[in-house]
C-alpha cells in the first residue's frame, strides 16, 4: 500500500498516511486529482479506480471515504477488507465512530492505523490485538499524566 | 531535592512570564479541541487562516520559551494545522525533542508528528534499544514508514535482533520493518533468512502475517533468498496453509466464516512465488491449492479475496493442466457474480489467463460478451479489452456482429473506445474484402464520427484495389447514406465512392450473386 487517504463527501481531508516518497506539493496534487475521481463516482460502480498506473481501492462508510492505493498486481479484493478491518477497529475504540470523532481525535485514529500498517504492510489480524495494544498505551499516557499532574500539585501547593 | 527546586524555579519564571503577557494567556492555553472548534467555526477561508496565525504564533511564543508542558500539546496543534495545508517547518524541532523526552507520552506524540510532518530525508536518532516494548514499537513503526538508505544501513543489526524480541507485539514490527530495510538496500537480505524462516514456526499470528510478508519479500529482492526458502520452507508452508484453511471456528480472528482470510493470502502469495518456475515446488502445493480453490465459501468478499489470490498462484506456478482449469472456471463463476467488484478482478484476471491458456478463457466468451455491456464502465472497457484479445479468425464473425449490434445501443462515452476496437478487429482478421466492407459501412452507419481518419482512409484504398466489388460498394454505400445521412465520414466516403464509380451505380454494373437491382436516376 502506498497511501492511505480518508476524504469527506465535501472533499476535506480527515487523514493522509504516506507510505512511499511523495513531497508535500506531489501530496496536495495527489489529493486533488483523486478527491475529484472518486468522489463523482456513482455509489453502483466498483470500488477500484485505475489511476496514474495505480490501483485506488476505495469504499465509504458514511459521510467519508477510506482510500488506499496499491500497484497493479496487489490483490483488491484483500484491501476492501483491510479497510474493513480498520474501519471495525475505529467503530470498536471510540463507540459508533463518526466523522467528528476522527477530526476532534485525529492523533488517536493515526496511532490506530499505526497498528494496523507499517511501510504499508498488513501488522496485524486480530481486532482483539489491537484494541488491546492501543489501550496499554493509552493508559500508559494515563498514566504519566497521573503522574506529572500530582507532582504539579505539589509543586503548586509548595509554592504557595 | 534539588530537581524540585529547578523546577519551582522554572514555574516562578513562567508565572512572572505569565503576568506580562496578561491577554496572550488564554491563547497561549487553548486545549487541541478549543482550537479545532475554532477553526472549524470559521465561515470564510480569511478567518480560517487568521485562526491559524494566531495559534502558530502562540505556538511559535510557546516553542521559544522551551516550554515543556506544552511541547506535547503544541505538537498535537501543529499536525492538525499541517493537516489543513499550512506550513509548520519550524514543528519539526519540536518532533526530536519529545522524541529525545523519556516518558511515553512525550515519545508516543513526538513520533507521531515525526512521521506526519517529517519525510523520508531526515536523519533522526532512534532509541530501538529502549526495554519498554511500546517505546520499542513507536521507534519501528517510524523507521518502518520513513527510513532512508543510510538508516536503513546503520540501524539494520539492530532491527534483525528484536525479530527474537520476547514481545510477539516487537517481533512483528520488527518484520515489517526489515521489509522496508531490505528494499531500501537489497544487499543486506541475507543477515535476515534465517530470523525470517524462524517467523515461520511462531503461533501468534500477527508475528505469521507479518514474518511471511517478510519472507515474500525477501524472495523478491534476493535470488538466493528464494533459494534458500524454496528448498528450506515450502513443505513447512503448505503445512501451515491446511492447518490455517482446516482451523476450528476462532471468534479473534474470524472474518465472514473464515479464520484469518489475511494470513491465508499472504501464505498463497509466498508459495507463488516460490512454486514460480520450479516444479517440485509446485507439485509440492498442488493438493492445497486444489482445496482452497474448491472449499471456500464463495458468498462473502473475504472468501473471494481468497479464491482471487488462490487463483493467480495456480496460473503462475508451473503447469498441472487440472488446476488451471479449475482456476479459470473460478474466473468464469466470478464473471456472473453479482457484485460488480468481483466481476471486475475476473476480467483482469482473464486477460493474465490469456497468455497462459487461451483455449479455457474462450470458453467463457459468452459470459465476457455480456460483461461488455455492463452497467459499470470500468468493467464495460476490460470486458472490450478482453474480447479483443479472444479474436481469431474461427470467431471473428460472430464476435464482431455482436459488437457492432452493441455498438448501436451503446452508451456515448463508450462509442469511442468500442468503434475503436471493431475497426481494429475488422482490419485485422478480415478473411474477405467483401465482408470487411459489409463490417466497416455498418459501423460508419452507426457511429461514423467516432471512426478515425486512418480507418476510413485505409477503406477507401481497399475499396479502389478491390476492382471486382466497386459496384457493390458504390452500391451499398448509396443506400446506406440515404438512412444515415448524419454520419459526416459516412457521406464522406459515399461521396468519394459515388465520384469514382458513379456511373456504375446507375447502370448497376458489375453486380455481384446477392445483390438487388436497384434503380438510380443521375
């Protein structure tokens, strides 16, 4: 996989993840020209565009769409379910997942992904595996921030 | 003790700090959700970025003062401003040292916004050594995703290591990891063959996935590693393959009735590349592959997945006439699938299949010619492409009646590309002139326009060197326009026609066995 795109219907980008080289300019072109195709795609079509000598495997799910786009000779029909599977993970974490969820918890939804795919390879099977790694980490944020606000505290209280 | 007393010293400086700078406080302690709503508030793309400028400049005051509170914070802000398109060259500071920062937090952000905002071409150091395995985890994923050539050299040892990580979560990281090492610099493949073929013995099956992708790679990018896993590891695979297809029912792992869709097409995959030009490997997995390709469940995409992987691995390992037949009537089923995504992998599936037995993709014509009339329009122009390629001359004349009986309900955007193709067809495996003509006046008659001008030109020199038919194309041509008058290059080429050999139109001269007379006043 050589990126992962999540676009609103109006065309906003909710998430971009880079797993090949592209500069920041080749990036915003990339959005624009596939924002424009798949987007005017009537919902009866496939979910596979062919473009610049790529596949694009898009579906959508609600008001957004998960793209990711893969060489020609990758297997479509696994990436529909790798988007499934990232899409089932995000439901499971934050409770029916929204679009709104994903914008106000934008850094959360990455280190999701990050679970999922590293250097655009499939890391993970098992939805209960990743769920509970992400958890471990957030209660170790939990944690520290435990930490770092008693020790405030007793800063504050010493100072006062 | 004395940690404390720095840090009341850096809060009473900050507080002072504070006390000047009065307004700037609520800026500068906005929370990430305050500043989204804010943003997201805005009516017009001015406000948007007056927003923006507010914050990166509390940001940048934030950045200045060494403020380490808010390192943390300021980062999360920065990556969601990159998000909407501005620049944040002067984050990137910011990114090293959280990451340089020893609590997780600090790590899990700063590395986050390393592999946001940074690209491939940045050297940063990383702490891969770290006994924490989510610290371990949050430096391999970001080597993984953004690893340069030197990097990928210095750091390779330590990465081969961690595949023996005692943490499964490590090990599988660590894989995919090499993968992004040894394609970056091919060379250092051989330090991994023997931690890869390990991977393949494990349980776990995010470490599996992960250490057969591994493999796969390797093969690719190294001769003798395909070698090496060919003679060492394809019984061992096949093994696990039947064990993964006849596991029990496991809720972790289950997608549409199927355990682990994802680890047995990753397994397909590497036994195609191992069974590739060489017999005995391909023997070896021929009774797997026959029971993938017979016993899964075929009603769900992720059985489907399968079947399509399970299907290009047949054609490209090494010939047993059983089992390509076998995958191309997979193919054909497919084609008559409803779900248009199906239908459209079978198609492009098809015409990788016709290089290797085209006798069986014939079979199937039927079921293609429909696909050229499908709904969808991508499937619409393979069906075409793959029709094309089933061309010869047994069946040139009933394909290309077809098409050109399509060719008149056809939708507008498809009248190019199929005018196109029937030209190509017809100019290719003519077996006589005459019906060559027949062929082409047809098509000018429904989509003349959309004929190119070499196609009509080469006509007309066929028409000319074709003495014995002039007749009856002057003929034809007349009639034909009478009905077909709008079609420009039609009356084009009639006019040509009815110039030269007019006076055999009127006098019907030259008539050939399955004319009509016709009657004609100059």
């Amino acid at each position: 996989i050589h990126f992962v795109l999540l676009i609103s219907r109006q065309g906003k980008v909710r998430l971009t993840k880079w797993y090949s080289p592209y500069s920041q300019k080749e990036r915003t072109k990339v959005i624009r020209e596939l924002s424009g195709l798949i987007l005017t795609r009537g919902p009866k079509l496939c979910n596979f565009v062919e473009w610049r000598g790529f596949k694009v495997v898009y579906k959508r799910y609600a008001s957004l769409y998960f793209c990711m786009c893969i060489d020609q000779d990758d297997n479509e029909l696994e990436v529909l379910e790798i988007i499934h599977h990232f899409v089932e993970i995000l439901d499971r974490y934050f409770g029916s997942v929204c679009e709104l969820d994903l914008i106000f918890n934008f850094h959360k939804a990455y280190y999701i992904l990050d679970e999922l795919l590293i250097a655009g390879e499939l890391q993970e099977s098992s939805k209960k595996t990743v769920a509970r790694l992400i958890a471990a980490q957030d209660s170790l944020v939990e944690a520290a921030k435990e930490q770092a606000s008693s020790l405030s505290t007793m800063i504050s209280q010493a100072t006062k | 003790m004395g940690s404390l007393y720095l840090a009341l010293l850096r809060l009473g400086c900050s507080r002072f700090v504070w006390a000047i700078q009065g307004d700037r406080l609520s800026e500068l302690f906005t929370t990430l959700g305050d500043m989204i709503r804010a943003i997201r508030a805005c009516k017009t793309a001015a406000e948007e970025r007056a927003v923006v400028r507010k914050e990166c400049a509390a940001i940048r005051a934030s950045v200045g003062e060494n403020d380490q509170d808010y390192r943390h914070r300021n980062l999360a802000k920065l990556m969601f401003i990159h998000m909407l398109g501005y620049p944040t060259h002067f984050g990137q500071m910011e990114c090293l040292k959280l990451i340089a920062s020893p609590g997780f937090p600090e790590k899990r952000m700063g590395y986050l916004g390393l592999m946001l905002l940074l690209d491939e071409r940045q050297e940063v150091l990383i702490d891969l050594n770290h006994t924490n395995q989510y610290i371990v985890g949050l430096a391999l994923c970001a080597l993984g995703n953004i690893c340069s050539a030197e990097m990928a050299r210095d750091l390779a040892p330590e990465v081969e290591q961690l595949l023996q990580f005692r943490d499964p979560n490590v090990r599988k990281k660590a894989a995919l990891c090499s993968i992004r090492i040894v394609k970056k610099v091919p060379d250092l493949a051989e330090i991994f063959l023997n931690p890869a073929a390990a991977l393949l013995k494990e349980k776990h099956h995010g470490v599996l996935l992960t250490g057969v992708q591994l493999c796969t790679d390797l093969c690719k990018v190294s001769a003798e590693a395909l070698e090496y896993f060919r003679k060492k590891c394809t019984e061992g695979l096949v093994k696990l393959l039947k064990d993964v297809v006849n596991s029990p029912y496991a809720p972790e792992y289950d997608v549409s009735g199927i355990t682990d869709p994802f680890l047995h097409i990753r397994l397909l995959r590497l036994l195609h590349v191992l069974g590739q030009g060489d017999a005995d490997a391909s023997d070896c997995m021929n009774d797997i592959l026959a029971q993938v390709a017979t016993k899964t469940e075929s009603n769900k995409n992720a059985g489907n997945a399968i079947l399509y992987e399970c299907v290009a691995t047949i054609m490209s390992i090494e010939d047993n006439g059983g089992l390509r037949v076998l995958a191309i009537n997979i193919l054909g089923r497919f084609l008559s699938n409803r779900d248009n995504n199906i239908r459209y992998v079978a198609l492009n599936m098809l015409i990788k299949a016709i290089t290797v037995d085209t006798q069986a993709v014939q079979r199937h014509r039927a079921t293609i010619l429909e696909c050229v009339k499908d709904m969808d329009a991508s499937i619409r122009k393979r069906a075409l492409e793959l029709v094309y390629l089933l061309v010869n001359e047994s069946n040139v004349k009933p394909l290309t009646k077809e098409l050109i009986d399509y060719l008149q309900v056809s939708e507008q955007e498809f009248k190019g590309d199929l005018t196109a193709k029937i030209c190509s067809i017809v100019e290719k495996f003519s077996p006589e002139k005459i019906w060559y003509i027949d062929q082409m006046l047809k098509v000018l008659s429904e989509a003349g326009n959309y004929v190119k001008d070499e196609v009509w030109h080469a006509l007309i020199v066929l028409i000319s060197n074709a003495s014995n038919l002039h007749g009856y194309a002057v003929r034809l041509l007349y009639k034909a326009v009478q009905t077909a008058g709008e079609q420009e290059t039609l009356v084009r080429v009639a006019v040509w026609c009815i110039g030269e050999y007019g006076e055999m139109l009127v006098n019907n001269v030259g008539m050939l066995d399955v004319e009509e007379p016709m009657t004609v006043s100059s």
